[in-house]
C-alpha cells in the first residue's frame, strides 16, 4: 500500500462577536458552560457575555443597541411589550 498524504490541519474559522447580556441565573449556564467549553469559538463565534443585575439596565442597553443599528424592522419582542398600545 501506497503512503497516505497527511491532511493538511483546517484552519480555525473566521470570529465573529456576538454580545451578549444576561442576568445570571442558572437559566444561563448552557450559555456559560458552552463558552468555559470553548463550543462559540469552535463554530466562528467570539462571545463577550456582559453580565446584568438589573433588568432595568438591561433593557436600556437593549434599546440603545436596537437605536444604533438604526434598525427598520420591530422592537425586540421584550421591548415591545413595553409600549403603549
């Protein structure tokens, strides 16, 4: 039998960011877990968890991110809840 040619070691894919904010619960550890098990990385994605205590704060971050990406499509579902109707 002929050698094989070895393979030649894939490159690791391109990140790209995804901010995340949550309030720690244990509702976030699957989040938690996948990114201390480096699972974000292995499939392209640069995770930076921001944590929150208050929901207050959260939502506003929320809102100034929906702002800025001076978005045309709905409210997030959460901040729509939120208007009057």
């Amino acid at each position: 039998m002929a050698p094989s040619a070895a393979a030649a070691p894939a490159s690791p894919p391109e990140l790209t960011t995804v901010r995340v904010g949550m309030i720690p619960s244990l509702a976030g550890a699957p989040l938690l877990a996948g990114a201390d098990l480096g699972i974000f990385e292995r499939n392209g994605i640069e995770l930076e968890i921001t944590p929150f205590t208050d929901t207050a704060a959260a939502m506003t971050q929320v809102v100034t991110a929906w702002c800025r990406s001076r978005s045309r499509g709905p409210l997030p579902p959460l901040v729509g809840r939120a208007q009057a109707p």
